[in-house]
C-alpha cells in the first residue's frame, strides 16, 4: 500500500517526535516505510527518521507491506498531521 501526504505537523520533527513516531510504528508487523524525494527510511527506525528532517508542508510517500498495512499507513499518516 502506497499513500502520498503532506506533513503539517507544525514544527519540525524532532529526536523525541521521531522516537514516538518510531515506536507506534513498531506495534505494527507489516513492513512500514518513508520516502522522502530520494531518500527511504524503515519508519521504525529513529535514526532513520530524523535523517528525513520532516518539516511542516513537505510531501513523503508512506509504503507499507503486510498484514497490518492498511491501519499502519492510517496511524502513520496522523502522526504526520496529515
């Protein structure tokens, strides 16, 4: 499952934003990603998270693959402010 959104979270995400956002998507089995133009990120992985820089008004692709896709790209998508 692919969905395209709009980060309009209002600050930019952060160490402790990125490690909440990483760990609720660890509560989920299917395979979660984040693109960002030329860089894809496990959307588990803190590290990977905040190597995104994401900041209000940007535009990412969420991937998900698995069981659980459907709600982990929901999940994802609020956690973004989309």
């Amino acid at each position: 499952m692919e969905l395209t959104v709009k980060v309009t979270v209002a600050k930019p995400i952060l160490s402790r934003d990125a490690a909440t956002i990483a760990q609720r998507m660890r509560d989920f089995e299917s395979r979660v990603l984040i693109r960002k133009k030329d860089l894809t990120v496990n959307a588990k992985s803190l590290i990977g998270l905040v190597s995104l820089e994401l900041a209000e008004g940007q535009a990412v692709t969420i991937l998900a693959d698995g069981p659980d896709e459907q709600q982990a790209v929901c999940t994802l998508s609020e956690l973004l402010g989309a």
